[in-house]
C-alpha cells in the first residue's frame, strides 16, 4: 500500500465518521426520521411549485383577457360622442 493510497483511504475514513456523528447529532436514534423530513420537505417544494404556476396561469388569463379587451381589433364598450358636422347656428351681430 503506498503512502498516497494510505491517505486518501484515512481522509475518507473521516469523512465517514463526520457524517455519521453529525447524523447522530441531527437526528438521534430516529434514523427512520431523516428520511420523512426530506419526503415531507420535497412534498412541501411541490405544493409550493404547484401554487405558483396556478397563480401564474391565473395572472395569464387576466392580463390576456385585458389585452384582448383593450386590443385594437376590440369593440368599444362604451357609448361614443359623435362630433356634429354643421356648427352651430347662433346669431351674430355685426
């Protein structure tokens, strides 16, 4: 074994322990535990993904539905004032 196979194989073996001491320290004897916090915070993400694009279809819909309104190929929907063509008649004085 060389002294570089040596080494690589002490920094794994640390690696190894931290992780399981830290593990320890998260979660306790409850191992069982770590694996439905990260299911319960995955299910949480996609409860969360899936509210923000109903809302974004809901923010499509309305600003569509006003750009389709207010479009120039819409009809107006209010009354319109017609200019009069003759001007008025009023008596001058001269």
């Amino acid at each position: 074994m060389t002294a570089q196979d040596y080494d690589n194989q002490l920094l794994e073996s640390v690696a190894v322990r931290r992780r399981r001491l830290r593990d320890a320290l998260l979660f306790g004897p409850l191992r069982q535990r770590r694996t439905f916090d990260e299911r319960l915070g995955k299910l949480f993400a996609g409860i969360v993904i899936a509210a923000v694009a109903c809302a974004g279809c809901v923010g499509w819909s309305f600003i569509s539905h006003r750009v389709m309104k207010e479009g120039p190929y819409a009809s107006p929907t209010g009354p319109q004032s017609v200019p009069s063509a003759s001007p008025s008649s009023s008596p001058t004085s001269r």
